[in-house]
C-alpha cells in the first residue's frame, strides 16, 4: 500500500466501531489491490467446480505473496466496504475457504469478528501454509531498549510462560555469564524462540521440554536475539543488528522510567537500518497511570518527529491488533503495546500480534535467492570445540542454499585464500533439517573436506561459498556514507569501526568526495581495512562506522579487488587467530564474547584493571589511535578484543546526540 494512504486507511479501521448513519461510513478497509496477502471476499457459498479451482489458484498467489501467510476478508467487498454475512451465510462462507485450505494443505485462524449492520458478521482469517521443504516458517525479532528495560525478563515470560516474581526471576533463563546473572544486565546477544501451531496457540517450554519439541509442533518460530542495553556494549549491540539480520525489532521502553539512556539511539540504528519496529512498554503495574501516559505520549511525539515519520498505534483490543497487522506491511505504522512481566497484563494481545507478524519477504523474492547462481552464507558465531562434534558455525544463509554434505570453501583467509570444508550436518532453531534456503538461519557443522588436511581455524565474518566460486573479497572498498554525528568534521585519514553484516573491523578512509564531512552531510568514501586479511564485501550491503560519539550509516557501492603485487600490512593483531594460530577471546565461543566499553568519558579505566575481577567479559575497545580528524578522540571502537596491555579508553554513559538526514527529512535520535 502506498505510504500516503495509510494515515487514510487507519482512520477508516477505527470507523468501524463508531456508529454511523451510512453503511460506507460505518465499515470500509482501502480497495483491494492484486498484488499482497490480502484478499477480500463477500461470501464464498456453493461455488462451482470450475470456481472452486479458481478461488484455490487465487489463494495459492496470496500465499506466495505472503511468503507462506495470507488474510483473508470475508463479508467484505473488493472497493473495500465491509457488507457483512447472515450467519447461515458465513457458516458456508467458512466452511469454504477452509476446504481451499485443506486442498493446499494450509490451515486457518480466525484474527476477529466484526459486527455490521443489521446482525451481519464480517470475519478475518490468517491463511498459513508451511512449504513443503520447511518444518515451520520462522521470523528473527531484534530486542532492543535501554539498560533495565525489562528486556530479557519479557523475552524470559514469554518463552517459559511463567510470570516474573518483580525481582527478575524470569530473565535468569537467558543470562550466560555469572556477571550477568550478579549484575542483572545482559551483556552478550541471547537468543530464544517461540513457536506458534496451526491454531495459534502459544508453543513454549511450559508445554514442551527441548527447543526441538518447539519446532516439532509449531508452524511459526519467533526467534528473539536479546541484545544489550548498556552504552558500554554498544558494539555487542550493534553487532545483533547488523550480524543477525533481524527481520523485526522490538523497542521496549520502561513505563517508569521512559526515553532514558540509549533508547533513542537504538531506535535511530533501527530506523537508518530499515527494520520495520514496534514498541512494548513494560512494568505498568508499577507506574501511575499519569506517568505512564506521559512517557507513552513522549515515545510517541519521537515516533512521528521528522526523520523517524511513524504513525504510533497503541493496542488496546484484539481489533487493533488485526489493524496493525494489516498495515505493518508499509512500515509506517508502529504498534505500541503495554505489558506488565509480573501481571501478565497485556500479553495475550502481544502474543496474538506475534502470532499474526507477516514475513518481510514473498516467496518469489525468498525464490529469487534460493536460486542465485552464487551461493553465501554469512558467518557471525563460531564454535570451535562443541562436544562430540568439533567446529560448528551459526549465521545467515544470503544466497542460493545449502544441504547435507555438501563441499564448499569457506574464508577468505590471510592472503584472500579459501579452504574446503564438508557440512556433516545442520540445525535451524536447534531443529535438524538437510536444507538451508536463502533468508534463513542455521547452524552447521563442519569438517576438513580432505581427512589428511587440518580443518581451518574460522572467525567472525567469514563466509561460505561454493569451492569454484570467486567470491568479492577485498581490502578496499568505496561506499556512499551519511554521517549522522561528528563532534566537527571527518577528514581523509580517519579512522573507525565499520560494520557490514557480521563483518566488524577498524577501517581507514583513503579518499574522499569531499574535503570534510560533517554531521548531516554525504559523500562518496573510500575504506580500507586495518588488517593482514581480506573480508568478502558485497555491494549494495548496508553498512554502519562509528567512533566514540560518532555515528554514520551507509551502503557499500564497489569494491576495490585485491593486489596480487602488494598487500597493504599494519600492526593490528588478527582478530580470529593469533599469532600461534590459536583462537583469540572475540572469535572463540567462550564467555568473552560480551564487551566492556567503548565511548567516550570524561573518566578513562585501564581495560586491563576493569577486567580484572571477571575473566569473561571482553572489551569493545581498541588498541590503536585514531587519524586526522577535528575532534576526534584518541581512543576507537575496533574489534580486537582482550588487550589488558595498559591501553586506555574514555567512556560516556550518555550519547551527546545524533541526527540522520534522508527522503523523510531529519531524525534526532540521540541527544539524552
């Protein structure tokens, strides 16, 4: 639906449950259009054989539209009037589309009724079909918000189904280091799922033991990645955002306490990064209704600010959740919902909204991917010695797909070379499959292709190719970039921590469209990487840099191939191997995956005394000073991780604000 029409087409929803003279008044949804999940339809009664195959055909368009999930309108006109059916009517109606259904094998899940004139009833039905090659469609979620939030104690309620005891009970489920369970602060991305059935029913571990008997019996997965709130894990966070390519992101917001810490800046990383949000604010059971609306009226003034240019809903019925629903699609509209992890207020309709979250992408686009020419799959964990298994890496599968036992050759490594590795097998969601497809995640296993050769010592950022495949890998690359904040301004030579995908490296701009660039300004770079290796860089990737307070957003245009001749050489230590050859702590699957620190402040600790007391947590920060820059600090945000040699970093606890420029004006996302 175009942008311009959803205001519209909101305040035509709501009409429906306001009394009105006329019927057009009283119920009326935009027109239908032909492309999209949804369909209306007056009544389906006593089609023919010939009809019959029709309305199957037709549904079997909608569902591929709607990569696997379609809504359908019943009692409701094509110009988009809601006419309503008597009941016998409706009964047929039903009885119908539930047959066209079965003959695809999807099921059906009445989202609401809606009354209409003269007792007639309009129903909406959410229309899913898991592909014949799937066990279950599966959705990635983003949990994003500030520092005691109520994050993980959300995530913690609804995956267990236990209501938190108010002292953080539930969120002890997602913790994985001892520091975090003493400080009650996530420090590393969490990850946990929910599953929904053919019913929409709530699939979690209050009924089922293992995340398989999740998958077993659910036809929809939500899987959460739980990522700090804290400044000093800014890294770690972003790394979730842009690593593990969520398809949704939830902001939450505590209701006592309101837009404090990072919230607006991670809403602006969200926002750059174009992940369709919404918002649930938590701990209403401990905050006056006065308050409360204070702090919702706020996030939602942000939301509809210039540059963010949302249209805030709050959820108070099931019908404003099937109104959300409808138009998430645009990517304009935001639902609001208000939770309470210790009352369990509001979850039932955060639930049904989770239940009824469409896929981003059709199933011709997902299609399209699956059968690119070049296959690449992302790495952005690595776990070097599972038990009885060996090497297994987890990431995202971008193009064409992956099975059982296939050869492929992963890297690159020092020098752009690759090395050939055998996948013995795979895991989606901790579930067994033997196929991969392009938008999905899985872990797999991995072994030496040849039993005589050593199997490759992997990291973060690499990829997986097919062995005759020369993949873009490069040390340089030009990019247009948009830099949301900069103290002054950013010259040629400075230096910053760039991320794209799971890619995260310290990186040099060598040229530059511009003499300077400042806060709110464009212009053409050219990056380089501060490193003995290459990376494999594919254009039109987005990608983000920052340093300190600096902040910039942007999208990789070319890349500049690798010299056989020369390889440029610096001092900054691999980041996955070390000089031996064994793991370092940032590339390891241990505890030190997490991250200390990595802002500006007007205090600077010794990365090395801060540590001292918990092994497993790893810095943010890096061990190199920055170019020629004004205003630029001594101090970055590379990736290489557990430096203790006496190197200082200056931190903040606040963000002194940031603004991002684009088609919909100006976004001021920080500034706390």
């Amino acid at each position: 639906m175009p942008p311009n029409d959803v205001a519209q087409h909101m305040i035509a929803r709501k009409r429906r449950r306001q009394p009105s003279e006329t019927q057009t008044d009283y119920c009326s949804l935009p027109p239908e259009v032909e492309e999209g999940k949804f369909e209306y339809k007056l009544k389906l009664v006593a089609p023919s054989t010939t009809r019959f195959e029709h309305l199957v055909t037709q549904m079997k368009w909608r569902l591929q539209e709607g990569a696997g999930e379609a809504i359908y309108e019943i009692g409701v006109e094509d110009s988009g009037i809601y006419i309503g059916l008597r009941r016998n009517e409706l009964k047929v109606s039903m009885d119908t589309l539930r047959d066209m259904a079965k003959r695809l094998g999807a099921t059906i899940t009445v989202l609401r009724e809606t009354t209409c004139e003269d007792d007639r009833t309009a129903v909406e039905v959410l229309v899913r079909k898991v592909p014949d090659d799937q066990q279950f469609l599966d959705l990635r979620v983003a949990v994003l918000g500030n520092v005691d939030s109520g994050k993980s104690t959300l995530v913690g309620v609804l995956a267990h189904g236990e209501l938190d005891n108010g002292n953080g009970r539930a969120r002890l489920n997602l913790f994985r280091h001892r520091h975090e369970v003493q400080s009650g602060r996530t420090s590393s991305i969490s990850q946990e799922i929910i599953g929904f059935d053919s019913d929409g029913e709530l699939n979690n571990y209050l009924e089922n033991e293992t995340p398989e008997d999740i998958c077993e019996n659910s036809t929809k997965i939500i899987q959460f990645i739980d990522v700090p709130g804290h400044q000093k894990y800014l890294k770690t966070t972003i790394y979730g955002l842009m690593g593990h390519s969520p398809h949704f992101a939830m902001l939450v917001m505590s209701a006592n306490r309101g837009i404090v810490g990072t919230t607006k800046e991670q809403l602006g990383f969200a926002l750059c990064l174009q992940v369709p949000l919404f918002v649930v604010v938590t701990k209403i059971d401990c905050c006056r209704p006065a308050a409360l609306e204070k702090n919702l009226s706020s996030m939602e003034r942000l939301l509809k600010s210039p540059g963010s240019n949302k249209v805030p809903t709050r959820i108070e019925s099931s019908d404003d959740v099937a109104n959300a629903i409808s138009q998430m699609s645009s990517n304009r509209v935001v639902p609001v919902f208000k939770v309470s992890s210790k009352t369990g207020a509001g979850m039932p309709l955060l639930q049904k909204f989770l239940n009824a979250l469409p896929p981003t992408a059709s199933d011709v686009e997902l299609e399209k991917l699956a059968n690119a020419d070049q296959l690449s799959f992302q790495v952005d964990e690595v776990y070097s010695d599972v038990p009885d298994v060996g090497l297994v890496i987890s990431g995202i599968m971008k193009r064409s797909c992956i099975k059982e036992d296939d050869i492929l050759q992963a890297g690159p490594f020092e020098g752009g070379s690759f090395k050939k590795v055998r996948v013995t097998s795979m895991h989606r969601n901790r579930f067994p499959c033997r196929i991969v497809k392009a938008g999905q995640a899985a872990a797999l296993a991995l072994t030496a292709a040849d039993e005589e050769e050593r199997l490759p010592v992997m990291r973060k950022g690499m990829v997986l190719t097919e062995v005759n495949d020369a993949p873009p890998v490069c040390k340089k690359f030009k990019a247009e970039v948009n830099l949301l904040f900069h103290e002054k301004s950013i010259k040629i030579g400075f230096q910053c921590t760039v991320h794209i995908g799971s890619v995260c490296r310290t990186a040099k701009i060598l040229e530059m469209s511009t003499e300077k660039l400042e806060t709110n300004g464009k212009a053409n770079v050219t990056f380089e990487f501060l490193s003995d290796y290459p990376e494999c860089i594919y254009t039109d990737s987005k990608l983000l840099f920052r340093q300190g307070t600096t902040r910039g957003v942007g999208r990789v245009t070319s890349i500049v191939a690798l010299s056989s001749t020369s390889e440029p050489k610096c001092d900054s230590k691999e980041e996955g191997v070390s000089n031996d050859g064994s793991m370092s702590s940032d590339s390891s699957m241990s505890s030190s995956r997490t991250s200390v620190g990595d802002s500006n402040s007007s205090k600077c600790v010794p990365i090395g005394e801060e540590n001292s007391n918990d092994n497993s947590m790893s810095s943010d920060s890096s061990d190199s000073s920055f170019g020629t820059s004004d205003g630029d600090s001594n101090s970055s945000d590379d990736s290489n991780s557990g430096n203790t040699s006496g190197f200082k970093v200056c931190r903040d606890e606040s963000f002194y604000g940031a603004s991002c420029t684009g088609n919909q004006g100006t976004l001021q996302f920080a500034g706390c």
